[in-house]
C-alpha cells in the first residue's frame, strides 16, 4: 500500500494504526484478564463444592447422586478399596476417577485426563481432598470442565475480532472529518497565498480569531510577506536607480562621441579621451558597487575572522586618499591613528575605510582628520572633513542606497550624490564619481562585522564614526 501523500491522509491513517495497536493490546490484555479471573473463579468454587461434600461425608449425610457440581462439573466420592459411594450425573456407574490418595490432608489440585463421562472434555481440572466417616476414611474428588472457561472467553474474542474492525472504520472517519476541519484554515491561507501576486504584494492573509497555531502562522506569513514586500521595493528603488545612476554617464559619453564624431576634424581627442575614461570609470564603479550589494542582499557571507591591524589598513587607504586630495589641495591629517587589533577582512575593512574616505574628499574643503583608538572591546575610528556637514534630520538617510542629501553638502546648486557626483559624472574632487553607494556598502561591511557607523554632532563638517569589536586573545 502506497503511503499517503496528504497530511490529512497521514495522520488518518497514523491515527488509525494507533487505536488499531493500542484496541488489539487491550484486548488480548481483556482476554487473558478474563480467562484468568474465570479460571480462579471455576477453581475457588470446585474447592468449596469440595469442602462441603466432605463435610456431608464426615457427617454421614453423604447423598448418592451429586448434583451441585454444574453442567460441566464432575464428583466423585470413592471409599479406600476403591468403592464409588456417590458421583456426579456423568460419572454414575463409572468406576473411581483415581486410585491415588492425595498427599496430605489439605485439598489438592490436579489435572485429570480422559475422565470417563459423557461429555466430550478429554480432561478436568478436580480438586482432591480426604475425609474421615464412620466407614472408613474417603477421598472427594471434585473437578469443572475448561469449557466452564473457554466459552466465555471464546465468545468475547469473536464479539472483540467484530467489533474492532467496525471501531477502526469508525475511528478512520472521524480522524479524517476532525483533521480536515483543523486543516481547513490552513487551506484557506495556502490559497490566499497563490493569489498574492509580485503586482499586489501589499496584500496580506486573514488571520483567524482562533489564537492557535493557524492564527500566529497567519501572524507569521504577513509578517514574511511584509519583509517580501519590502525587499521586493527595495529592489524595484535598487533597480530605478541603477538606471538613472547609468544613464548619466551614458549620456554625457554618448553627447561627447556624438560631438567628436560630427566634428572630426576638430576632435581633440588626446583631451576628450581621459573625459572618456572618466565616464566608464564612474560606470565601472556603479555596476561594482551593484555587484557587491547584490551579494550581500543575496544572505549572509561568512566573514574572514583572520587578525587585521586595522590601524595599517587605515593608513594605507588614507595615504591613497592623501594623494588624490593634493590635486583639489585637501590635507590628510593621521596623526591621531594607533594600534587596534581585530578580527574580519582586511579587504573588507579596508574597502570600508575607503569609502568613507571617499567620502570625506568628495566634501572637505581643506582638511580630512582621521582617528583611530582602542579599549579593551572596541575599536573607535572617526572620519572628519569640514565641509558643508550633514543636516541632523538626513544623518540616518546618508546610509541609504543612492540617497540624496542637501545640495549644500553635494556643494553643487545642481545637486548631486552623497558621494559627490554631479549631473554629468563628474566629481567635484579629484575627478572622481560617486554612485551613491559608498555609505551603505561602508556601513553593512562594518554590522557584518559586528560593529556600525554612525553620524555624530561636529560643530563644522561631517563627522562619521565607526565602532568595531577588537581581537580578544
């Protein structure tokens, strides 16, 4: 038999083999209970027939047909040269049952074959006991039939092997009507889920009044589909703007091909070539920096917890800050820089230094300072420039994919990006582009590694801090 495939299936027919295993125990457990209590009950009868038949010897009042002994019992009261004195129905004119004398003066029991009656039990379970009379001593011979027994029990086990198999079928239906009706609301969701679509996400589950387990899955799929809904806008945001971000240098190195190659003679291409390479460097960036997200939304990346000196990371990166500042005349100050240990990536890490860096070139207007210092748990490294500064109320949303501050920290009346891109892919320091993604990518490389970055309050410029756990021995 083929197993069922549905959970209703499954659990009728589990619940059916249970009943099933649990009905048959009981009942060969009823039956053994029975056959026993019958038996104790047959044996404690026959010995009290017997008792009082010997009595009635001892008294003299011995009748010669014995008659309390039931349908299936048998008598016997034989004197010691082997003379019947009185005997059941079936054992009259039948010579003594037993020609051995008990052993001692109590009753005992045993077990006699082909006792000669006219019934068809082959052997008797008789109770042997001795009297003294006037006559002489006797020995009582009472015994009952296994039939007296195995009727009833046989009877029982017939009515048990009927009714079981009814029970069970009872049993299966009603297991079958029960989980259905509890599967029921949970039917209904997996049908309200199908007709969710990727155009109507917003759309949520009817969460049962019920407080069970339907209830808080309801609970817990919107909650489910709520996180869908948003990763699904984050994406379609991810997406538009990826477009647009393209698109301006695109356009501005469609517009300069379109010129120069209307106006060969008058290309000057050994000036327009390194505006080119400016353009493809800024989309090298962006689909970069696309890649690196994508990842990273794609789940969690297991972090590389190899020793990192982030203080020779932090100097590294600002010495390559140092010399593209030198060209828009931004200084790099390190002197606050010390040792910190910690565990992660060094490429990581220092691609998150590099953004914040980036940054800070694309808005200082004299001086980047940079400082790093350590205690016992953490690493605290600060990034400051004095430009324009971030307002209070966009400190968070600088932190956003392609987020766009007040024009005045862009310095450009155009606007720009975070990182300081202006309309036609330039940027306002060192030539270079941002995407609008640096800040972002910075501050998820710093929670992978189980630290944040945050905004704080500067009296002029931008102050970015960044907080990591360092390396414990």
């Amino acid at each position: 038999m083929r197993w069922p495939v549905s959970v209703r299936g499954r659990i009728t027919v589990l619940a059916t083999l249970v009943v099933a295993v649990a009905l048959t125990a009981a009942a060969w457990g009823l039956l053994a209970v029975l056959g026993h209590s019958l038996r104790n009950d047959r044996d404690t009868l026959a010995r009290a027939r017997a008792e009082t038949l010997a009595q009635q010897a001892a008294a003299g009042r011995l009748p010669r047909r014995i008659t309390n002994v039931g349908e299936d019992g048998m008598a016997q009261v034989v004197a010691a040269d082997g003379t019947v004195l009185a005997a059941s129905s079936g054992l009259a004119g039948a010579g003594p049952v037993s020609r051995t004398p008990p052993a001692s003066a109590g009753p005992e029991l045993r077990v006699m074959h082909g006792v000669p009656d006219d019934s068809d039990v082959e052997d008797y379970r008789v109770w042997v006991l001795r009297a003294s009379t006037a006559q002489g001593p006797v020995t009582v011979y009472i015994g009952a039939s296994p039939e007296s027994v195995r009727e009833p029990v046989t009877t029982l086990r017939r009515s048990l092997l009927l009714g079981i198999p009814l029970l069970l079928v009872l049993v299966a239906f009603g297991a079958r009507a029960v989980v259905g009706r509890a599967l029921r609301p949970v039917e209904d969701l997996r049908r309200e889920v199908t007709e969710i679509s990727e155009h109507a996400a917003g759309n949520r589950l009817a969460v049962p009044a019920t407080d069970d387990e339907v209830s808080r899955l309801a609970v817990t799929m919107n909650a489910m589909l709520a996180r869908l809904e948003a990763a699904l806008s984050r994406q379609r945001e991810l997406v538009g703007d990826a477009s647009h971000e393209l698109q301006t240098p695109l356009t501005a190195l469609r517009a300069q091909l379109e010129v120069a190659l209307a106006h060969p003679d008058d290309a000057a291409w050994p000036t327009l070539a390194p505006d080119l390479l400016l353009d493809v460097e800024a989309m090298e960036r962006l689909v970069r920096d696309l890649l690196w997200l994508a990842r990273d939304d794609a789940g969690p990346q297991s972090v590389d917890h190899r020793l990192v000196d982030l203080d020779a990371v932090v100097l590294e990166e600002a010495s390559r800050a140092a010399r593209e500042g030198r060209r828009a005349g931004v200084a790099v100050d390190t002197s606050a820089v010390s040792a910190a240990p910690l565990r992660g990536s060094a490429d990581e890490l220092g691609r998150l230094v590099r953004n914040l860096l980036d940054n800070a070139l694309a808005h200082a207007s004299t001086t980047i300072r940079l400082s790093l210092h350590c205690d016992e748990r953490t690493a605290y490294l600060e990034v400051r420039d004095d430009g324009p500064g971030i307002p209070a109320d966009q400190r968070e949303r600088v932190f956003e994919r392609f987020a766009r501050v007040d024009p005045g920290r862009a310095r450009l009346a155009s606007g720009g990006g975070v990182d300081g891109t202006d309309p036609s892919g330039r940027s306002d320091r060192a030539g270079r582009a941002g995407t609008g993604l640096g800040l972002a990518i910075a501050r998820s490389i710093a929670r992978r590694h189980g630290g944040d970055i945050r905004v704080l309050d500067t009296s002029a410029g931008a102050r970015l801090a960044v907080e990591l756990p360092v390396a414990t021995s």
